[in-house]
C-alpha cells in the first residue's frame, strides 16, 4: 500500500467481500484495554481504525463514549447498522489526523501501526499523543517479531515486508517500541497472544 487512495481500495474491497471478517467478539487487548480504562476513569476514546467496530461495543457498554476513525465507507455503514448512529465517525485515513480539535482521555488503537510506514507511524503517534487530554492514556497493539510471517513475504526496509498483496507490514520489538514511544510517554509493554503475537503498549501523557 503505497499511499491512501490505495489503502482506501484494499479496505473498501475487503470489508465488501468478507463483511464483518473478525466476528463481533472483542480482541483479547480490548478487553484488557477496557478493564484498564475503566479502572483509570476514562470517560471518552478514540479509536484510529474503527472498522465495523468490533472492539468498540465492549467500552460503550461500560458508560465509555467512543469516537472512530475508518477508512472504508462500506465498514462505517456496517459500524451504523449495527450499532446505530450515537457514535461519531470520521470517515478518512488516519494518515490524515486530526478530524477533530478534542481531547480524549484515552485512545485504543488496534492492530493498525504496523500497517504504516516509518514517517505514518511516527505522525500517528504524535497526533494519537496531541489528542490526549492531560494525563490521558492511550494504548497500541502491533504485531511481534515473533509472529510466524516475520521474515517472509518480499522485503521492504528492515522488519518490514510485504506479506501479501495489498499489506505491508512493520514488525516490531521491544527495541523498535522503545525507539518510537519512548517519547510519548511508554511506561508499560506486555506481551498477548491474537491470531498472532503482539505487543500492547500503554503511554500516559503527563501535564507538561
């Protein structure tokens, strides 16, 4: 995926074939990510990377107001379908942030980073950080070196491949976490098994 309008095509097109692709059960790192954000009070998130919003039902159902950001059309109409329209959504790539002037007091962004060049990930982090109100938390999971795919597909630059049509994909360790979110507030790193092994990550933004 070399820029949006292709990013906006391979989306388009997989949410339009496959529909909900993921099922409606949250990730193992939502949950979590929903215990913690409960346990710290947060009151509203966003998340970069909606999709259909399988992993947003589980913080709306815990008085968490949730604002998205989704690059398919076809996914925010299957998001409305099923969960009506009392959720804000910004239609876009998150290459593209900020949609809004708001601060969140937490941001859960799910196994989206890794899909981003280095230049995309370092300004999604930095917008991601400006969006958070003082003290906020925001939280990212990204696929682990140690997935079985790490190495194959055709190489692109170091820990990045291409490993199949469409998908370019940055692997990261706790080298690479550090060297990206040490300067937006990482205090935690944990790794958790999805369909593969990944990181989640959580950052603080402290008042300044």
């Amino acid at each position: 995926m070399t820029n949006d309008s292709d990013k906006t095509e391979f989306w388009e097109s997989n949410f339009i074939e496959k529909q909900e692709m993921w099922g409606f059960e949250p990730s193992n790192s939502a949950v979590l990510t929903k215990d913690f954000f409960v346990e710290k009070s947060v009151k509203n998130i966003l998340i970069p990377g909606i999709g259909y919003g399988r992993n947003a039902a589980i913080f709306k159902d815990n008085g968490i107001k949730v604002t998205g950001i989704e690059i398919s059309k076809t996914a925010i109409k299957m998001a409305e379908k099923h969960f009506g329209h009392n959720m804000a959504m910004y239609h876009g790539s998150v290459t593209d942030m900020p949609f809004d002037q708001s601060r969140y007091d937490g941001i859960f962004c799910y196994a989206l980073i890794h899909l981003l060049d280095s230049g995309e990930r370092t300004k999604l982090i930095r917008d991601c950080y400006n969006q958070l109100s003082e003290n906020g938390y925001m939280v990212f999971t990204m696929i682990s070196k140690e997935a079985h795919t790490y190495g194959k597909g055709k190489f692109l630059s170091e820990d990045r491949y291409e490993i199949f049509e469409g998908v370019n994909m940055f692997f990261y360790d706790r080298s690479s976490i550090h060297a990206e979110f040490d300067q937006a507030g990482l205090f935690e790193i944990t790794e958790i098994e999805e369909n593969f092994p990944f990181f989640l990550i959580k950052c603080k933004k402290s008042s300044d």
